[in-house]
C-alpha cells in the first residue's frame, strides 16, 4: 500500500525505487526518534522522556501522535515543571 501511495504521488521513482523508499520510511523515523532521545528525556524527564520518544518510534503509532499534537497545539506528554525562583516574604 506504502509503495502504491508513492507510485501515485507523482514521483519520477521507478518500481524498484518505489519499493527501497517504502522499506526504509519506517527506518528513517526510528532513527530521528533515537536522534531526538535525550533531548526529550532533558525536557520531560527519563521516563517520560522514554515514552514519548518509544510512541515517536512507532511507524504508525508516531505519526497519528505527531498529528494529533499539531491540531491541539501541544504535547500529549507535558514537559516537566521548571522550578520557578520565587521569593519567600519575609
């Protein structure tokens, strides 16, 4: 089904270079996910930092959660809370 949405999107590939680039979409996720790893953990914390980054890896998981994100404006798994310098009152 990948290869055909492909072959249809008006590409110049041929068969061949249809079927290599449907192969390595969901390699090619997986390893910006590995790529974006630690700076999701600095954000969110390790393990939410690890769950967010596992459902980004997933080749159909990670786009719908992608998607998702972007029509409701924000992340599904919140960044951690900074902790603000606020002043004691004396």
């Amino acid at each position: 089904m990948l290869e055909d949405l492909i072959r249809w999107s008006g590409s110049q590939l041929s068969d061949r270079g249809a079927e290599r680039l449907a192969k390595a979409l969901p390699w090619i996720g997986g390893a910006i996910a590995v790529l974006t790893v630690f700076e999701a953990m600095q954000r969110k914390g390790v393990v939410r930092g690890g769950v967010d980054t596992a459902l980004n890896a997933l080749p159909v998981v990670g786009t719908m959660k992608s998607m998702a994100e972007a029509v409701r404006g924000r992340d599904f798994i919140a960044d951690r809370r900074t902790r603000s310098a606020t002043s004691r009152p004396r």
